[in-house]
C-alpha cells in the first residue's frame, strides 16, 4: 500500500485485509431521484504546509463533471443499466446545477454537507455484487447511472462534483482511511478550508460532515487529488509520493473519464 519515493511502484488496494464498509440503513435508499479524536492524527499524517501547485495533471477541461455527460453516454449507459438511467443523469445534473458555487471563503460547509448527503442517496453495493469484479473505480456517471456504489464511488463522485462547484483541488483530498472500530479500509474524502487545517470529512458512512478531529474512528493512510499523492507513515508528517497516476486504479479512472468524453 505504500510507495517509495525513489522507486515509484504501483499503489494497490489490499482486500485481503480489508473492505470499503457498508453505512448503516438509511430512510430513503432507493437512490437518486428527478468520543473526540487528536486533531495532531490528522495534522501530522496530512497537513498540506502550504497550498503549493504541483505537477498537475494536464486533463481535459471538465473531466468528471455531470455537464459533460454527452447523450451518446446517457444512451450508453441506458442500454447497460436500464430506463431510469436518464432520470438519474438528470437529477444528478439538476442538483449541480441548482446548488450554490464554492464562495470564494473557505467556509464552504453547506455546501459539502449538499453534496455528501445527495451522493449518499445512492444505495451501497461492493464491487463484486456490482461489477463482479474485486476492485473497480467507477466514473461519477457510471455510479448514477447503475445507480450503486462503494466508498471510492462515493468519494470520487464527491470530489469531482466539488470541483464542478468551484471549489480548488488544492483543498480536496481523496483519502485512504483505516475504519478501526471494523478494521476495513474505507475512504472518504478530505476537504482542508485552510493549509494545515484539520480537514471536514465526507463520508458515505454518515451525512453530517464532521472535522478529523471528532472522526475517532479513522486513521489516515495516504491521499491524493489531481496533482500529488501524500503517503502517511507512523508517527510522521504527509510525505510526498510524487503524481497521483503512480496511482493504477486512479491512473484507470481517468482514461475512462476521457473515453466517456467520445460517446
């Protein structure tokens, strides 16, 4: 699970350990529709120290977004997933649309509990019930459109949504997480409202968004967006992995984003 510095080698998920959990019922899961903890845990394994740019990925203008859903994808998607495929591609796109952009503030918290609860509406469902297969990242649009998901879906999804809202990649983290109280990996997504800031957690889990600090029950493990990849080793700062494509499923989303772009 970790990478070092000077021999970059592929990131992978180690299943044999763990799995994304599942979030407890929720009172609507038919999808979507037309004790405190140190906050030094998360400082020291993720603190930014500054909002730097990085080599960021050179990626198609947007990439992930719900309007850049083509028709020939809807239609795609339609004939794999079913009839409500269209429904949902619009509710998804309806939502966007309808929620406020990222103030230029940092206190962007209505805003990141919006988009955690309606990304949260989406039934949970392992990738091997879902894809048949025991790893699989999905695109934003397939996770709407087949109208399932696990933690990556959900964290992936939440991040590029955010970043259709405006809100800067330097404060969004997707993050790799160890659940302790049912020893899984899970992840969540990170946001950080200022460099070295405790971040506020998304999480399919639960739909409040809470600090680090008040999320006992998470433990950092490595983080990333479009421009870097943070490992966290005990009892030590963030150490820089280099590019997030070092990443392989990650590396895989995108070209899958870019290929979703031709239909």
């Amino acid at each position: 699970m970790y990478l070092r510095r000077r021999r970059p080698v592929p990131i992978e998920y180690n299943h044999a350990m763990w799995s994304c959990p599942a979030p407890p019922p929720r009172a609507n899961p038919a999808g979507i529709r037309a004790k405190l903890a140190p906050p030094a845990r998360w400082l020291a394994g993720f603190a930014l120290l500054a909002f730097t740019a990085g080599a960021a990925l050179a990626a198609t203008p947007g990439l992930g977004f719900s309007r850049s859903v083509t028709p020939g994808l809807v239609q795609r998607y339609a004939a794999k997933f079913g009839p409500n495929v269209r429904a949902r591609i619009s509710g998804w796109q309806e939502f966007v649309r309808s929620a406020a952009p990222a103030p230029a503030s940092a206190d962007n918290l209505p805003l990141l509990g919006a988009v955690n609860t309606f990304f949260n509406r989406v039934p949970f469902v392992t990738d091997q019930a879902h894809w048949g297969v025991e790893d699989y990242w999905a695109s934003p649009a397939e996770a709407v459109s087949s109208n399932g998901a696990d933690c990556e879906d959900f964290s992936i999804a939440k991040y590029f949504a955010l970043k259709e809202l405006g809100v800067p990649i330097q404060r969004l983290r997707i993050t790799y997480v160890k659940a302790v109280r049912l020893n899984q990996a899970h992840m969540v997504l990170a946001y950080y409202p200022e460099p070295n800031a405790v971040p506020l957690i998304l999480d399919n889990l639960e739909d409040q968004v809470r600090p680090a600090s008040e999320r006992a029950d998470l433990i950092p493990v490595y983080s990333f967006n479009d421009e870097d990849l943070l490992i966290v080793r005990q009892g030590q700062a963030g150490a820089s992995a280099g590019s997030s494509l070092q990443i392989r499923l990650w590396r895989a989303l995108l070209q899958k984003l870019e290929e979703e772009l031709r239909y």
